[in-house]
C-alpha cells in the first residue's frame, strides 16, 4: 500500500504462496483497502496443458498451465 497511487497501475511480483487462491497479500491489502482491484497470475504444472486440472480452478485469474516435464528452477 506504500507504493500505491490512486488511478495507477500498480505491480506487485511474488510467489505463487503468497496470493494463491487470493489469500496472503492479496487479503492484507483487501483488508486495508476492500475497493482495491487485483488481478493474480499463477503458474502450474500437469501433464495435460490442454485442459486445467480441477485441483488448479480457482488458483489465480489467470493461469499458466505448463508441462510437467519442463525444468523447475526452484
């Protein structure tokens, strides 16, 4: 909230812990400010990249599906 402007886009990069399923940050800045508009991305793994797994639904607003097999770095 320190950084946020009225009428700017702000961007806020994290991990995936910390605003999956719109909890962590996202309910601490809801918390402070209920008319804040947030959009989350997330990124998951599954064998099949054509057809989200029902465990993911829900996950972020957007959802980048990629092959299990690709290289984790983490």
């Amino acid at each position: 909230m320190k950084y946020h402007r009225p009428g700017t886009l702000l961007i806020h990069y994290n991990g995936a812990y910390h605003s999956d399923y719109y909890d962590g940050i996202n309910w601490y800045l809801k918390k402070q400010n209920p008319s804040l508009k947030i959009v989350t991305i997330s990124t998951v793994s599954q064998k099949n990249i054509h057809q989200l797994d029902k465990e993911h639904i829900g996950k972020a607003d957007f959802i980048i599906c990629v092959d299990e097999d690709m290289t984790n770095t983490y």
